[in-house]
C-alpha cells in the first residue's frame, strides 16, 4: 500500500465512493454529522460538500457509485449493528432518502458496493454473509457465507474492466489484513494477500484503467447480460464477452424483437457497458468501431428474456408469529380463515373478481393482534411482478388491534387480467417491515390473486312486472341487468306523485340489495305502491328499471258452506275456513344491546358472579351477522370467576305464545371453537315471570328445553359453529295458547376464566314468529236468528267467533268479515241460508184420452210450501207400481207421439221440498189412447180416354164425420166420401176424415191414380158443333214434339192453322181448341201433322 499525501482526520471514515460523471472521489464521515468531501486522489486533500442529513440510525457506513444509474447509494445502521437500511445521497445538498424499512437481515452490513450493473452487496460483518440489496423496496437477499470472521474495517469495490468484486477485511481468526476476491453468485470468497497485521481498510477503490489507441479489428465477441431472463421495470447490464480498454474505439448497442432483427440503434447506449430494464423479450447487440482503422464488428446478438411476472415477486414472511396471525380475510368471493403459524401463507389458488373503478371493502381479522400491530395490502395492478408501483399500496391500517376493516379502489388504469395482491400484518413497533418485501419480526404475510376484469356497461334487459297478491301474501319483483358487478338498491313510492325513497332493509322486505324484491305478509297499506330497481357499476352512474304496481287485494272470506238451503225449523252451522299467515311477533338485531332492548331481561345465575353479564357485540372478536359490526348481543368466560358453572340468563319480551311458534336465531363462537360453549332455549307460559331460581343449576318456571346448542361441550367447530349459523326452536309442552317468555341460557360448566370450558359466544336477528291458526271473524244477520251453539240455545253477540249457528225462518243472508295480524282487514263475504217450507195442498192432474200418434197433456199447476221440485211418474200396471219418467219436472207433462200401448197408463207427480223429508204425490191420471180410422177410396175405371168420366168412392171405419180431397198433394173441392173425374183431372188422389170418436181421430186414406189410355184415335168434340171444338190426340213421350194442325172445309180449303210444342210435362190428351162459329156450315177436315217425322192423322167435323 502507497499512501496519497498527508493523513486526513475523520470522525470515521465510513467509506469511498469515485463518481464517474465528474470524475471525483468521494469519502464520507460515518459519525454526524456525516460530513461529505471529496478528496483529491494526487495529494489526498479534501473538500467539503454538504453535512448528510435525513439518516434513520447514528451511523453512516458505506457508500457507493452506481455507474449504472449515476446515483449515490448508502448504507447506515444502528450502534449494535442489528438493523440496516440502504438509501441514495444527493451529492450536491448531501440529503439522503431512505429505501424501504430499517431490516435486521444484513443489520451488520458496514459497506455497500455497486457492481457494474448497477446491483448492490454487502457484507454482514456480524453473519459474515455476502448479501445483495432490492434498490426499490431495500430489502437484502442472502447469497451465501464468504467464509470469513471478518471485523471493523472493511470496504469493497468491483473492478469494472473484468467485473471482479474486491474486500479488503481485518480476518478475526488471525488479525490480518486481507485483500479478497468475493464470488457474488455463492458468496465465497478467495484470499489474494495480506496487508499488515491489524491493519484496517475503512474503503478501497478501482478507479481507471490505462487506455491506449484502438488498432485493427475490434473483437467484442459475445453479447453478454448480467441476468438473461429479466423481471420487468429491473434494472440489468449488458456487457460485451471481451471487453474493450481503448481509445478510439466506439459504442453503439441496438435492439430488436428477435436475434433476426430488424436491429434500431438504442438513443444514448455509447458505453462499453448499457443499463437498461425489461418491458419485453427483446434482443441486442453491440456495433463496436475502431475509429484509427475504421473498421466495425458487431458482437453476437443476445435475447434476453422477460422473466413471467408471476416468478417475479420478492419473498416476504414474518419471523414470529407466536404472537399475532392473520386469521381471517375478506374481500370480494374472498372469505379465507387460516390458523397456520407459517411465517408466509400461500393462498394463490383462492380468487376473487373485481372491477376497473370497482370499489370493495376489505377485512382482515386477527384474534391477538396487539396495539403496535399494523396491516398493509398491496395489488400489482401493471401484472409486472413487483408492488413498488405507485398506487399499488392500496390500504394501510391504522396501528390498532384488529380487525383492519377498509376499502380498496380497482383503478380504471389496471392491467386486465390476474394478479397477485399481498397482504402484510406486522408489529410497527418490534422489527417492523411495512414494506411489500422481506421479513418482520413479527407477523405473517398472504399471498391471493385478484382478477381483474373490464367494466361492462349496464342494460336492463328485464323489467319488473305489475304484482296483484291478497293482503297477508308474498309478492316478488324483479329486474333483470346485464353488465359487470351491477350493485342494486330498490325503490318506492306510495303513488305517481310522490318521490321515490329507497326501500329500506327491514320487514317486510327482504332482497332490497339484489335484483329481486320480496315483500312478505304484505299489508294493505301497500296496495298502490310503486317499485322500481337501481343498478350501478363502476362504469355507470345509476340507472333505473320501469317500474311495477302492487295491487294488495282484500282476503275474501270463505265459508262453509258457502250457501245452505234447510227446511223450516234446522239449525245451519256457518264455519270460516280461512287460516291466518304467520306473523312477526318480534324481530331483533341489538343495534344497542347495552341496555338491553325495550321488554328484554337478563339475569345471571353463575356461582360466583364474574366480571361480565350480556354485553355489546365485540368487533375485535367477530363482527354481527348482519348489520353494523358490533350489531349482536354476547356473552363470555368472564360471566364467572375461576373454574366455576355459567348460568347466564337472556330473556325474550313478555308474547303470546303457543306451541308451534318458531324461535329462529343466529349464533356463534370465537374462530377455531377451543374452548367448548354452550346455549340453551327455554320456554315458560307463565306470563311475564323471569323466575329460573336462586342457583346456578335451577331452571325455575323455564323447565321445558326447546333447543341446546352443543349440549356436550365438544370442543372446535363441530361443537358450538365458529361461523354464523342460523338455529329453530319449535315451542312445545304449553297446554293451551298464553302468554310467556322464551328464554337464551348460556350455560357452561367448568367454565371461567380458570376452567377447560367456555369463552365466548355471540347471538344476533332474533325472531319470534306465531304460526297461523283459524281466522276469527264478526258475523251479521237477521237479529235472533244467530247463535254460538249447535242447540241454538245460546244468542250470538258479535264477538270474534270461527263459526256460528243460525235458525232462520224465511230465507235470510249473513256476513262476515275478519281482520289478520299483518293487519289485514278481509272484505264481506255474504252466505245466503234458504229456507224451504214442508209440502201440502197439491193439485191434481186430471184424466186424458189422445189419438194415437197424438200429444197427451197432465198438469199439476201448484202446491204449497218449497221452493220444491216435481218428479211425473208413470205406472203401466194400474198404480201397482210406479217409475220416474226422465226430464219431466215442470207443472205439466207433456206425451209426443202416444203409441197404443200407452192406453190405460196412469200418471201422477211426487213434490220433494229438499231438504225436508218426505214427498208428496198428488193422485194419478189416466190416459186413454184412441186409434185411428181406416180410409179406403176406389174408383171403376183408372185409364181415361177423351170424353171418358169415372167416380172414386171413400169408405172410413169407425164412420166419418167430415171428408178432404186432395189431387197430386193439392187441396179439391169434395166434403163427401165421391169425386168425379173426367180427361182433365187425371192425377194422384188421397181423403182425409175426421172420425166420431171422442176426440175426433183423422187419417188419410190410400193414393189413387186416375190416368189415361193411349189411342192413336184423333179426338173430335164436341161434334157436330155449333162451331167452337176440340182436338185432342193421344202423346207421352220423353222427347219433345211440335204440332202443326190445320183445318180445310169441303173443297181443301185451309181455313186456319195452329202449332203446339208438346213436352214432357204435357198432359197425355193436349186440348187444342178451335172455334169455327163464322164458318159457312159443312164438315170440315182436322189435320194434325208431327213437324219433325211428317206424321199426319186427320178427321172430320160437322159444323150445323
């Protein structure tokens, strides 16, 4: 060693640093006031900078130059050499910032040095470990023992031609100086001399090396990395594998996604050595230039590789945690308890969702926490492997006991996807680390992910619907929104005009912070009211389904039976059917359970009394099922001293009770369950008594056991939950409906502060609910016609009744009405009772006879009493016996179409006035059947020729008494049994008589047919005539026919001529008529001729 100058005195020399921008040494005092200076390195003279200020503990022992990032970094710890904190150094005002917390690994570390790369070591002297410092979060990473028992006096520096990392130490084994090299990738380190025995080193320094002028090829071989897969935003050194000590020479790395290029030059990178970080994979290399020969050579390009941020993360635990745990978190789908004493806790596996501009709480519970105890949550919202990004601590608790309840906001900003967040319980006071990384003292680290997920607007694709329900009844509303983490709120209002007010959380709605609406055992005042649902995310401001109606209905009365008909002098029982809907008698959640509420007692019966009766729900224990955190009731080991019985007595307020009703509850106790509880639900229906006795084993009025929860005192959670869960008690062993008292009795014995058992338990939404049961209403009706009795001997008043009797005397209408507990008032049912009167006075029907064929009638017009009803029946074997005739029930019975066999029957009708016993028959009918006459009509001679007449002749039996004609289905003349018929009424002839019978039977006789005779004779007459005549020739034929018929006289003269169309319809004889009265007398021939065969038939007539 060749010593520079004169001796400088220090305080302490705490250690050197060259700075590179200005090309100065700086050294630095390790006692305050910490005074820099730099030193000149030819005469050793110093000038003063600045006094350092802004140190966390009383020494400054170690600086550095970082050529990497041209900061001055420092390292200062406390006397005893148990803690450390590294931190940077303006070298202009001399004021320091601290990185990080003070640590207790590396608390030893008496120098920092800067490697090329800018990463930073130090030795513990006090471990004799080799250790490397995070820049960000200041936390030291242990690489490994230099094999050394190193003392007071030691300094390094890194040799930045070839990277090698030179300490000088004072070895304690054998009190020589030593000069070192230190592997900083195992720590060891390798003995190159000694310097002198008890000789010191406070800072040693490379500081230049000799360059001489570039020739030739330069050959940077290799690209080489200080690390070749990188975290992003870490800093790393790319270097070249042979480096370049010359003058001349020139620099300039580039970059480029892949080895292949395309390669950009990298603005500012002209060093031999380029410091950059990571972003992504990316490759580079070096253009090295000798600028005396002007040749260039590339080195070998290198990818460097972006380290997955999930490999990324620091490690960071709690070195104790004997004394406090985190037991508990919440946030979001998180809900994770933990009783590991691990100092760090891997929950990776468990997720939750959140949102861009979502805001959650967060609780973290810790059973022992202590009052110097602190928690700290960070999320790596940029998924860069780190949590030393601004905004990345997103709660930090105030130093309190636990539980640490509070929110964290997802910036909108935050990289999508999952992530990993941390949170920290540590002693703020003992060994603190409120950092994201490293170990405290005390206290215990989680690790969790977090998806982050983008913020989907909100639309409504369902609006809820218009209910109509019956008062007492459960309607439900809902909307339905599509989007991300919609938050819901329900409103109300009482009509169109009114403003909207939130629906609040309390019966009888339920649901009012989700998209479905449940309003139970609804009241009447709630008909009208309008609802509507509110949703908001992170991405909306509130926005507003349409809204829907709720129509309450009145209960509507149901009797049986709904309607009655009894006969003169019965007694009707009138019952109501309807059942009333379970109802609320009580609905507690000790917002304020000290006092207790209004009605509640409590009593306790432990032996001894101890420090503690019922008392206001503890948050530091567990919060309240529902509501604020401290909304439940509890009870504790402090209830008795030592090791003693607990009896602790909470009763219900004074309530109508009955077996059945329904004591529901929540209960639990204290995380983990260790020491065994127990909870009893008794019941007395001795009115408002609290009597349980003097002692702490006596129940009192309270003897019958509804419910017990954990009755054998298991420890853990299979025994009393250590979870908020919901228990029923069923009220049982009253014997009748009174009123009485439901009563909580925490009872545990070897329980206290001293004994095995017991510790703490909390109740919370007490209800009691009284079951339905038979509605009870008011009756009206006719006055004296009611009565409570099946005798009717007792007279109804109108008080609440479920059924009544009543005795009406004519037909009467009553009423009813009733009124529920929700309330609801029902509307009027009306139940008309008819009273029928007993029969008597019947009318008889009387004899009939009918023709036969004919429609017979009996009558029975009235009777007195009824309403009743008529039933005809029919005896065929002279009243011997007798059968309901079908349909026939109305004052006459009418007989269609009476057959022969009918003759002689006998009719009656038989009146029934239900429900009256008995019928009344009325006395019996006969029917006479008359059968019809016989009618046959004749006539000589059926074919008629021209000229030609015949007679038809009718005969009846029985005789008749008038006669009718008809020709072809037409009415003649003719009232005799005779008709005359000539050529001209040729047709189909039927009589119909009327016969001498009582009645008068009628029936039609057979058809006759008159026709004609054929001829092919022309037909003259009359002839001779005195001038008009007739012709007539015979024609039945299907075909048409036209005739030409002409007259001639005597000397072939035509004297006149007429045509005929004949058809199929003409009659067989046509008469032709012609008249020759101005004719000069003669015969005349008749010619008649067929037009279409030329056919001709002719004859004489004689005109006089």
């Amino acid at each position: 060693m060749t010593p520079i100058g004169s001796p400088v005195v220090f305080g302490f020399n705490g250690a050197n640093a060259w700075n590179t921008l200005d090309n100065k040494l700086y050294a630095v005092d390790q006692a305050p006031p910490f005074s820099l200076y730099t030193v000149d390195t030819t005469t050793g003279v110093r000038t003063f900078v600045a006094n350092c200020t802004g140190l966390p503990f009383s020494n400054m022992t170690g600086i550095t130059w970082d050529p990497f990032t041209n900061v001055m970094y420092g390292v200062s710890t406390n006397d005893g050499l148990t803690s450390a904190q590294i931190l940077t150094i303006n070298i202009t005002t001399g004021a320091c910032t601290t990185i990080g917390s003070p640590t207790a690994t590396a608390g030893g570390s008496i120098m920092i040095n800067a490697a090329p790369d800018g990463t930073l070591f130090s030795v513990d002297i006090v471990d004799d470990n080799l250790y490397k410092w995070n820049k960000t979060t200041g936390v030291p990473t242990l690489v490994g023992p230099t094999g050394v028992d190193a003392n007071y006096g030691q300094d390094g520096h890194f040799d930045f031609s070839d990277g090698q990392y030179y300490w000088a130490c004072l070895n304690n084994t054998n009190l020589e100086g030593e000069l070192r090299v230190i592997n900083t990738t195992t720590g060891a380190s390798t003995l190159i001399g000694s310097y002198g025995f008890l000789n010191q080193i406070s800072g040693i320094g490379i500081y230049s090396i000799p360059l001489i002028p570039c020739s030739g090829t330069p050959d940077p071989g290799d690209t080489k990395s200080s690390d070749p897969s990188i975290c992003a935003a870490v800093p790393f050194t790319l270097s070249l594998e042979n480096p370049i000590y010359a003058s001349g020479i020139t620099f300039q790395w580039q970059s480029a996604t892949s080895t292949a290029g395309p390669w950009t030059d990298i603005i500012g990178a002209t060093t031999q050595n380029y410091g950059t970080t990571l972003t992504a994979t990316t490759s580079y290399r070096c253009v090295v230039t000798c600028t005396n020969s002007s040749i260039t050579t590339i080195s070998t390009p290198l990818e460097v590789t972006l380290t997955p941020a999930a490999n990324c993360y620091c490690d960071a635990e709690g070195d104790d945690t004997s004394f406090e745990i985190i037991d508990n978190v919440k946030f979001g789908t998180i809900d994770n308890a933990s009783s590991s004493l691990a100092g760090y806790e891997n929950f990776l596996t468990i997720s939750t969702d959140v949102v861009k501009g979502q805001t959650l709480p967060i609780t973290i519970e810790s059973l022992d926490s202590y009052d110097f105890d602190q928690v700290l949550v960070w999320i790596d919202f940029n998924k860069n492997g780190s949590f030393s990004d601004a905004g990345e601590l997103v709660y930090s608790s105030p130093v309190v006991t636990g539980p640490y309840t509070g929110n964290i906001t997802i910036p909108a900003g935050a990289t999508t996807g999952s992530t990993r967040m941390r949170i920290r319980l540590h002693d703020s006071f003992f060994g603190p680390n409120a950092t994201p990384c490293g170990n405290s003292d005390y206290g215990q680290v989680e690790d969790y992910t977090v998806n982050i997920i983008p913020c989907v607007s909100l639309n409504f694709t369902n609006n809820p619907s218009n209910a109509s329900i019956t008062c007492g009844g459960t309607a439900v509303f809902t909307a339905t929104v599509t989007g991300t983490a919609p938050a819901y709120a329900w409103e109300y209002r009482v009509n169109s005009g009114s403003p909207w007010l939130f629906v609040p959380n309390a019966s009888p709605f339920s649901g009012v912070n989700t998209n479905a609406l449940t309003i139970t055992d609804a009241s009447q005042t709630y008909s009208g009211y309008q609802f509507r649902l509110v949703a908001s995310n992170p991405c909306n401001a509130p926005d507003f389904s349409g809204f829907a109606t709720l129509t309450v209905n009145p209960i509507v009365p149901v009797v049986t039976p709904s309607s009655a008909t009894i006969c003169l002098g019965t007694i009707q029982k009138l019952t109501l059917t309807n059942t009333l809907g379970n109802s609320n008698l009580l609905s507690e959640g000790f917002t304020v359970a000290d006092p207790l509420p209004a009605g509640w007692a409590s009593q306790n019966n432990s032996s001894p009394v101890g420090t503690s009766g019922w008392f206001q729900g503890n948050t530091a224990v567990f919060n309240a099922q529902s509501g604020p955190a401290d909304s439940y009731i509890g009870a504790n080991f402090n209830n008795t001293t030592g090791a003693n019985t607990i009896s602790n007595w909470l009763f219900l307020p004074t309530l109508s009770i009955k077996n059945g009703d329904i004591v529901t509850f929540w209960t639990r106790t204290a995380t983990g369950a260790t020491y065994p509880d127990r909870l009893e639900v008794r019941v007395s229906g001795n009115g408002a008594s609290t009597n349980v006795g003097a002692t702490n084993t006596s129940v009192g009025d309270f003897a019958t056991l509804l419910l017990s929860v954990n009755p054998t005192l298991i420890a853990g959670p299979s025994g009393y939950p250590d979870t908020w869960t919901q228990f029923t008690a069923t009220v049982s062993g009253l014997g009748a409906p009174t009123t009485g008292r439901v009563a909580f009795r925490y009872f545990v014995t070897n329980g206290g502060p001293s004994g095995a058992n017991s510790n703490y338990i909390g109740i919370d939404n007490v209800v009691y609910t009284t079951t339905g049961g038979a509605a009870q209403g008011t009756w009206t009706g006719p006055a004296g016609t009611m009565f409570t009795d099946a005798l009717a001997a007792t007279a109804y008043t109108g008080t609440l009744a479920n059924a009544i009797y009543v005795k009406p005397t004519v037909t009467s209408n009553y009423q009813v009405s009733f009124t529920t507990g929700t309330p609801c008032t029902s509307a009027t049912t009306t139940v008309p009772v008819n009273v029928v009167i007993p029969i008597s006075g019947v009318a008889n029907p009387t004899n009939t006879s009918v023709c036969l064929g004919g429609t017979a009638t009996f009558t029975s017009a009235s009777a007195t009493g009824g309403p009743f009803v008529r039933q005809w029946q029919v005896s065929t074997n002279s009243g011997l016996t007798w059968t309901n005739i079908t349909g026939a029930t109305s004052s006459t019975l009418t007989l269609t179409n009476v057959a022969q066999i009918m003759n002689n029957n006998l009719y009656r009708v038989n009146y029934t006035a239900a429900p009256c016993v008995g019928t009344v028959s009325s006395n019996s009918a006969k029917l006479t059947v008359n059968p019809l006459p016989v009618v046959t009509i004749s006539a000589p001679d059926l074919a008629l020729t021209p000229g030609q007449t015949t007679v038809i002749t009718g005969s009846s039996s029985p005789a008749a008494i008038s006669w009718s004609w008809t020709r072809d289905g037409a009415a003649i003349a003719g009232a005799t049994n005779t008709q005359s018929v000539n050529i001209d009424k040729l047709g189909a002839y039927q009589a119909t008589v009327v016969d001498n019978q009582t009645p008068g039977c009628t029936a039609k006789s057979n058809v006759l047919v008159i026709g004609s005779e054929s001829s092919d004779r022309l037909w003259i007459y009359p002839n001779p005539t005195a001038g008009a005549f007739q012709a007539r020739l015979y024609f039945q034929s299907d075909f048409s026919e036209k005739r030409i018929v002409t007259i001639y006289n005597s000397l072939g003269q035509e004297i006149t001529s007429k045509r005929f169309n004949l058809m199929n319809i003409t009659a067989p004889y046509l008469q032709m008529d012609f008249d020759l009265t101005n004719m000069p007398r003669g015969t005349y021939v008749v010619k008649v001729a067929h037009e279409f065969t030329g056919k001709i038939v002719s004859g004489l007539v004689l005109v006089q």
